[in-house]
C-alpha cells in the first residue's frame, strides 16, 4: 500500500519485505529518498496512511494488529490489538486523531 500526505511532501510505502523486517518505508518526495523505516509488525503489511500534515500515520498487517506511529520521530504511538484477522485497510482523519481499521475478521 502506500499514502501522500496533503502537502505532497511525505509518503509511506508498505508491503512484504524479502528480508523478513516487515517495515514501512517513510520517503522524502521532495527529495526523493526514503529518510527512515517504521519498525513494529510482525509480518506483512498490508495498508498505510498519512494525516493530511504528515506527522501522524497508521499501518496494519497480516499480524492482526494496527499500529499509529509518529513520523518525525519515526516512532509507535500505540499499538492497537483486537481484530482476529487481517488488518487489510486503514485510514486516518485529516488531522490525524481518528484512525479506522478493517480486518478480514468483518470489523
């Protein structure tokens, strides 16, 4: 998956890693290089999302769980646990207080 923030400046890219880390990668776009991983899931990523600033994030995976992290510091907020299935899609409000989540588990 991937998300742009409404600026056009930051942008996360997710999916399943050949090395087995299960990271999502923060980039740059106005210099087009990837400036630091987000590490904290325990298997494939499946969905990202910015807040329209791109301080704030959510990402969810196949390990059940949804993880709100923040950008700048490139660091868990929290980690949200609760769904028995897939996390296959998220979202985030503008401002980046609300997050939304949805999993193969029909939550």
């Amino acid at each position: 998956g991937s998300s742009i923030d409404g600026r056009g400046h930051v942008a996360l890219t997710c999916g399943d890693d050949t090395d087995g880390k299960n990271r999502v990668a923060v980039w740059d776009l106005r210099i087009g290089k990837q400036i630091r991983s987000l590490v904290g899931h325990e298997d494939w990523v499946y969905c990202c999302a910015l807040s329209a600033d791109g301080k704030y994030g959510i990402t969810g995976s196949s390990d059940k769980s949804a993880i709100f992290w923040d950008i700048d510091g490139g660091k868990s907020l929290q980690l949200l646990k609760g769904h028995t299935g897939v996390v296959y899609a998220c979202s985030l409000s503008e401002d980046g207080a609300v997050g939304l989540s949805a999993s193969s588990d029909n939550t």
